[in-house]
C-alpha cells in the first residue's frame, strides 16, 4: 500500500512541479517545522509519503486524519519548505496483485 501511494505521491509532485512557479508566487517558501505546524494546527494534517525529487528536493505527502485535506510540499536542500498543491477528498489505491502502475 506505501509503494502504490509512493508512487501516486511521485507522480502528482511531477505534474505539480510544473505548476510550482506560480504555486511559488502566491504562496511563499519557509522553514519545514514552520509548516508542519501550520498544517497540524489547521488541518491536522501529518506526513504520509515522501520520496527524492530529481532536483534533489524532499517530495511529502501530508494528509488529515479524516483525509478531508492533503498537501504535498518540497523541502529543497537549502532547508526551505514550499507548498506545491493542496486539495480535499484524499483517496488511497488500492493495491491489485499483478497489475502495473
């Protein structure tokens, strides 16, 4: 179940890579504990994926308790923390033995 939301984790920080100059303006970088601690406070949202983006950026997935909101920031080398999208209604995959991503 970790390797298919990983995956679909990866996946969504690739599209949403795309849009994060924009993402970048309206919404400025900080410090990772900064955000966390926003994202708990106001959503009680936690880490539940991550995974190494090719620029050398620390991809995570965040997501309520009751999965009514998600986040996926990045966290470059530098030790700065930007959010890349967020969103309602997180829903996991189900894993399918013998199917391919």
């Amino acid at each position: 179940m970790l390797k298919v939301l990983l995956s679909a984790a990866l996946v969504t920080a690739g599209l949403a890579l795309a849009a994060a100059p924009v993402l970048a303006q309206e919404t400025p970088c900080t410090e990772r504990t900064a955000v966390l601690k926003q994202l708990s406070g106001q959503y009680s949202e936690a880490p539940v994926a991550m995974g190494l983006a090719n620029n050398g950026g620390v991809i995570e997935l965040l997501n309520s308790r009751d999965r009514t909101t998600w986040t996926l920031i990045i966290t470059m080398p530098d030790g700065m923390t930007c959010p890349i999208a967020a969103g309602q209604s997180w829903e996991s995959v189900p894993v399918i033995v013998g199917s391919r991503i």
